[in-house]
C-alpha cells in the first residue's frame, strides 16, 4: 500500500502558504513543540495523526516531525485540502488522504495509514483505535498510547473500557478544559453557523434554528447563531441540558415539534441517528440541514422510521449542498451530505482555537510516552491544561495574578 498520488497534481506552494500562515497564529503550539523536544520522548518514534487535514493540523504533523518522529497522517475524503497534503507529502511526511475518495479507496487508505503501525495515534472520533481493535489487532502490540480530539471519540472509548474492550491507554484531549471550552463552544459554535452562511449565501437574521443537542458543542452554536439575530429553539434528552438551555433564554421543544418551522436544522449531539428521514418529512420545503456534531451517522436520512419510501438525494445545487426529497412531500438542503459542516464546507475551527487544541494533542503524546499509563481513558493533568493556556495569554500579552500563600492555605482548609 503506497500514499495517496493523484493525478491532478495540487498546488504545493499554495499548500506550503496555508501552513506557514497557520504557525503565524500559533504561538501554544510553538510553545508545547518546545517542551516536548526538551524531552526528546518522541524522536525516532511512529506517530500516526488521523485528523481534519487542512493548514492547522498540518502545523501540528510538521511539529511532531521537526521532534525526530516517523508520521503519517491520515484525511477524510471529504475534508481533505489536496493543496496541504501535497505540501506535507513533499516533506517526507506519509500522507494518505486523497478529496472526494471512494469508500473503497477511502478504506484502502485507511488500512495503509494503520500499516504505518503507529506506536502513538492521535485519533478523531476514536475510528482508527476501533478499527485496530476490531478488523486490524495486527497493528495492537505495537500501538502504546491513544490521543482523542473530541466527544464523540471519547464516548466509545469510555464505553470499550466499561466493557473489558480497550487494550490501549487513551488520553480525553477533548476533555480538558482548553479544549472543551475553547474548540467546542467557541470554535465549533463559530465555524459551524459561518459554514452554513457561506455555503448558502444566506443571511441568520431572523432565521428559524433549531439545535439538536445542547452540549458544549451545541451551546456554541446555538449562542453564534442567536448573536447573529436568529430565533433558537434547543431540542434535548437531557433533561439538565434543557433546563440550561431554558435558563440561557433559548427556546425548548421536542423534536418534533421544533422541526414544524425550522429554516435550519442543526444537529450537534456527537450520538448517531440524531436526525433520520421522518424527522427530515416534518420540516418545512426548503429547510436547511447541517451536521455540527460527528458528522455520519449523527444525521442519518437511510434510517427511515415512520417513512415507508426511502428519501431521494436531488441536484446539487451549490457547492456543499444537495437537494434531499421526500417522495410526494418536502425538500431540504443538505450541507455536505450530513458530514460536518464547519470541515467539510469550510476551514474547520479558527486558527487561535485548534492552536490550543493542537498544543494539547502534542503534550498528550508526550505524556503517554513519559508515562507507563495502564489501559483506560485517563485525563491530562492540570498542569499542562495550565500550561498551554498560559502560553497562549503569554503571547497575547496578557498576564494573571497568582495565589497567595494565605490564598492557598485558605484553599486547603475545611
């Protein structure tokens, strides 16, 4: 199995200009690279990193290759920039990602990225690490350590542990709070809505929006929305995550009925089956459709329910979306086909969002490496959270105060 090739050669300079653009605004990054090169754990290491592949997290590829570390990286089909993976590819960097692959070329890929057989894996979505437990235990014994970027990634993994399943430590990069705060309310909240805006050329003032969802992600997204002028409706199975989303002053709905006059539908609850094809026959013609959670199967319009006649994808009739049709009733537009918006039909998060993001995926490695961790999903610690949002102030040149002794011995007493 080779990396991808594609005929159509990419621009590589205009890949190399995204990337260098991208390190300009990421000074956590900079900073984590630097302690982990202190360390010197990752050199002549196999470092595998399955994520988004665009001008960011080539910046974080190229950080743990300037370390002395042997890395590929692994692109969905559909969010891959060929202009980036060409630049990445000219450096020596394994690259198997290939826009608009087949799903069998997609798997092929796929098995070749696993055939690298990573010692360290930075994961999204807990895929891959599924994947080698389940249909590939060959590339097991020499895997040491898993890093996963977001929610829906976690989940599972959380879920093989419960089960005896995981055989591999694994590190919740998504649930320290630098990342979960900044790339899933902020980020994901932002580039999610901006996706959706540009795809369609449409305005969000005075829109219809119902979130399904009401998690950090959905929170972001539902607060970019409303800022925007739009009327936000929350549906939830959390009975919490409702009653917050009453007490931020948002509407809040069963499904169902929120659907009746939505203008634009946007899932954001990391679960699959979220959203299937009876609930697409409730909205109204013309509604809009994006995913803002984990993408496929989160919105999954095959999974018919009440319906009795599958859906019928339409024309596409702008870039990034495609008619979806009830038989004898309503039409919908979908972004991405039900892949996340924010990646698929844009840039993905901001540049100063994923740089925290990003800074913690190359501390986490470091930490596996410098840890003999037992199998489980574990935390980072406090300290580097504390670190890469310290490096971040830093550069902005933003200071804090620090605690007192008193201050810290009243923190301790009872």
């Amino acid at each position: 199995m080779t990396t991808s090739d594609n005929a159509d050669a990419p621009d590589t300079a205009v890949g190399r200009n995204m990337i260098d653009f991208a390190a300009d605004f990421m000074p956590a990054l900079a900073a984590a690279t630097n302690v982990v090169r202190a360390a010197g754990r990752l050199n002549g290491r196999r470092v595998g990193v399955a994520l988004t592949l665009e001008p960011k997290t080539a910046c974080l590829v190229e950080a743990i290759a300037s370390l002395g570390a042997d890395v590929a990286v692994l692109g969905s089909s559909n969010s891959t920039r060929p202009a980036v993976a060409a630049a990445l590819r000219e450096t020596g960097v394994k690259v198997f990602a290939e826009r608009g692959s087949s799903p069998e070329r997609s798997a092929e890929l796929r098995d070749g990225f696993i055939d690298h057989y990573p010692e360290y894996l930075i994961d999204d979505g807990a895929f891959n690490v599924r994947r080698i437990h389940d249909q590939r235990r060959d590339a097991l014994p020499s895997l040491l350590g898993v890093a996963e970027e977001t929610t829906s990634g976690v989940r599972p993994l959380r879920n093989m542990a419960a089960a005896g399943m995981l055989e591999v430590p694994c590190v919740a990069v998504n649930d320290a709070r630098t990342k979960l705060l900044f790339d899933n309310v902020y980020g994901t909240g932002q580039s999610v809505v901006m996706a959706i805006l540009d795809a369609t050329n449409l305005q969000m003032q005075g829109k219809v929006v119902v979130v399904v969802g009401y998690g950090k992600v959905g929170r972001g997204i539902a607060s970019m929305a409303r800022g925007l002028g739009a009327r936000v409706t929350v549906t939830e199975i959390d009975p919490v995550e409702a009653l917050a989303a009453h007490h931020d002053g948002l509407g809040v709905a069963p499904l169902m009925d929120a659907l009746v006059d939505a203008d634009v539908v946007i899932t954001a609850s990391g679960i699959g089956y979220s959203l299937i094809a009876d609930h697409v026959a409730a909205m109204k013609d013309g509604a809009i459709v994006a995913v803002g959670g984990a993408g496929p199967p989160e919105f999954d319009p095959t999974l018919l329910g009440t319906l009795t006649e599958p859906l019928i994808w339409g024309d596409t009739v702008r870039d990034n979306i495609q008619e979806l049709r009830v038989p004898g009733g309503n039409t919908v537009f979908v972004i991405a086909n039900g892949h996340c918006a924010n990646t698929s039909a844009g840039e993905g998060n901001p540049i100063e969002v994923m740089d925290l993001s990003l800074a913690l995926q190359m501390r986490a490695i470091d930490y596996l490496a410098s840890n003999d961790l037992p199998v489980g999903v574990h935390l980072l610690p406090k300290e580097v959270d504390d670190q890469v949002a310290s490096s971040q102030l830093a550069a902005a040149g933003l200071a804090i105060d620090t605690p007192s002794a008193t201050q810290i011995e009243a923190a301790r007493t009872w």
